[in-house]
C-alpha cells in the first residue's frame, strides 16, 4: 500500500496548487460538489500525482455529475495502444492500478467528464477521448492546473446560489458559444501549456471566420505540442481555405510525421496526397498515396461508404470532399471513378 503525500508537496517539488483548489470546492453552495473524504491507505501502483489528489480525497463529484473522480480502489491501469480499461482489453493488459508489466508506457483511468473516460499519464498530463476524432487528446498538462481550470470553466456557467447563470444557453438548450469560449480561456489561463483546450479554442475561433486568431492558436499547440498530429492537419486546412497550397502540404507532412506508429496514419497521408494533388505536386502526391495506402488499406472501402452515404442525404459538400481524397489516392480505381461521375451527376 502507498503513503500519501504531504498536502502542499507536489511530485516535482513545486506547491500543487490542489488545496487551493479544495479550499475554493469548500466554499462553494452547499450539494454542488461531492467530496469523499480521503482514505487511510491507497492502493500501489499509482502515479505521483493521483497520490497527491487522494490524499486530500477518496474521489469528488464536481457541479453535480459533470465531473466524476473515482475513489483510488477504482482506478485502472490500461495500455494506451488499446485505450481500454477493465476486463474487455483485447491486449490482456487490464487490470488494477498495478497489475500492468512493467515497461509499458501506462495510463490510468481516473474519473469522467460529460461520459468520457479521463486517463492520466506517468508525466501527470490528462487525457480524454474526443468523439469528433475517435482518438485521445491532451486535455492538462498537470493534474492540478487541470483541476483548477475545470473547476473554473464549469464555474462560468453556475451563479452565487450555485443555479445555471442567466444567458449561457440559447433557446434551444444549447451553449452560447460566447461562453464556450469564456470556458476554454478559463481552463488556459490555469493550464496554458494544455494543447487540448488551445486546440478546441482555435477551433472555436473558426467558427466565427476568426481565422488569423485561431492559425496562431494553432501554430501554439504545435509549438508546445509538436506531436500533436491533428493540429498540424488544422493548419494545413486553414492554409488550403487561404489558397496557401504549398504551405498546407508542408504542414500536411508534419502531420503525418506526427501521425507515424498512430493508427489513424493513413489518414494523415491521404490528406497529404490530396493537398499535393491540389498543389500540382505529382511526385509528393503519389509517394503520400502509397504510404495512405500501405498504412491504411481499409481506408478506401469506408471513404466510399461514407461519400455513398452523402449521396443518398443529398450532401454534395462532403461527397465532394471525401471524393477528393479518394482521387488522390487512388485516382484509377474504377469504383472511385463511378462515385466521381455520381457525385458529377448530382451536382448537375
């Protein structure tokens, strides 16, 4: 069984931040939080800065069950390459919070946010599965700036009496985008080295068509986050929306840099072959075309399912798109050749 740490002592011998964070939980409306408190003893095997969490805690439940952190008897290890906790894990790597071989590189699964597992890795960075990519992004850099930009961002939508503020969903039930973005700020302003919110913010900006804001949001991700693979694709979609061709196939090749060993790599190469077809580069085109389909011989038979099922709801848009893909990829392949004469057909 593991000590627990000293409250204000933090596993890089800097103050954790976690009791002010506490403190700030305490003050709050009574039955907004659920603290549980900490146990005498934690179970082996956890990484340093869950040993700081737990011993303040035994688990919380943050602004009712937005936020859900187990108690430390709950906490699982997984191998990332499966991204599965518990029994299911085709790997044969689940188990508790010290049951995995030694020498992987192990993350645990700690609590939820909005149903979504959050994982943290033996650096203390947070990870949480995004719907939109089916694939793992950074959402802390540190446990406790994490926790305290949660703890803020979820704030922006309560009052003093802990109810939802006045104005912060529209009519329909849905966030103001405005305060959505309040939110992002507020989770970096605890944590400015997290690539997930910074990357959800440009992504926010976009949306408004505040594009030079959110390529240099982008290019801060990057720059603090050079592997992260899907920031680079972002970029080289915000310089092909400019008609910069060159410089989004430059950054569609960091993005499969990024990418390699990922299993979504292929993906990554295919953009690149479609941008270089785009740019008139035959040569990069056809050698990201080989690697697309090397990586990814799948890819082919689900890009025409999904511009077949584009065709059928009447979205020529995304027909179009996923039809250029599979051009650059695989521009004689005769099914590709009849959903290119579909898609010209529906569109005339």
């Amino acid at each position: 069984m593991a000590k627990k740490r000293r409250k204000d002592e933090h596993s890089d011998g800097g103050p954790s931040g976690l009791d002010r964070v506490f403190a700030a939980l305490d003050a709050a409306p009574t039955g907004l939080h659920d603290v549980t408190p900490a146990a005498e003893q934690l179970p082996s095997g956890l990484p340093e800065p869950l040993i700081d969490l737990y011993a303040r805690c035994d688990g919380l439940r943050l602004y009712l069950d937005s936020v859900e952190l187990r108690p430390s008897a709950e906490v699982e290890a997984v191998d990332p390459r499966s991204g599965i906790a518990g029994g299911g894990d085709p790997d044969g790597f689940a188990g508790g919070a010290g049951a995995l071989p030694r020498g992987i590189d192990l993350r645990w699964v700690f609590g939820e946010l909005e149903g979504e597992d959050l994982l943290i890795d033996a650096r203390g960075r947070i990870w949480r599965r995004d719907e939109s990519l089916d694939d793992l992004v950074c959402e802390g850099a540190r446990l406790d700036r994490w926790l305290a930009g949660i703890v803020d961002a979820l704030g922006v939508l309560y009052d003093a009496d802990g109810e939802f503020a006045e104005g912060v969903f529209d009519d329909d039930g849905e966030l103001v985008p405005a305060v959505g973005e309040r939110q992002l700020r507020a989770m970096l302003k605890r944590d400015p080295a997290a690539p997930g919110p910074r990357w959800r913010l440009a992504h926010a900006l976009l949306s408004q068509d505040r594009v030079d804001e959110a390529r240099a949001a982008l290019e801060e991700v990057v720059a603090a986050e050079p592997g992260f693979a899907w920031a680079w694709l972002d970029l080289a979609r915000i310089s092909e929306r400019l008609g910069e061709l060159p410089g989004a196939v430059d950054e569609a090749r960091a993005a499969a840099d990024a990418a390699a060993g990922h299993p979504q790599a292929g993906y990554f190469h295919a953009q690149r072959a479609r941008l270089a077809a785009r740019a008139g580069d035959e040569a990069t085109r056809a050698a990201a075309a080989r690697r697309a389909a090397e990586l990814a011989p799948e890819l082919k038979a689900a890009q025409l399912e999904g511009a077949q099922s584009s065709l059928a709801e009447g979205d020529l848009a995304s027909a179009r798109g996923l039809l250029d893909l599979l051009r650059a990829v695989w521009p004689r392949d005769l099914a590709v050749l009849d959903l290119a004469r579909q898609v010209e057909a529906a569109e005339n």
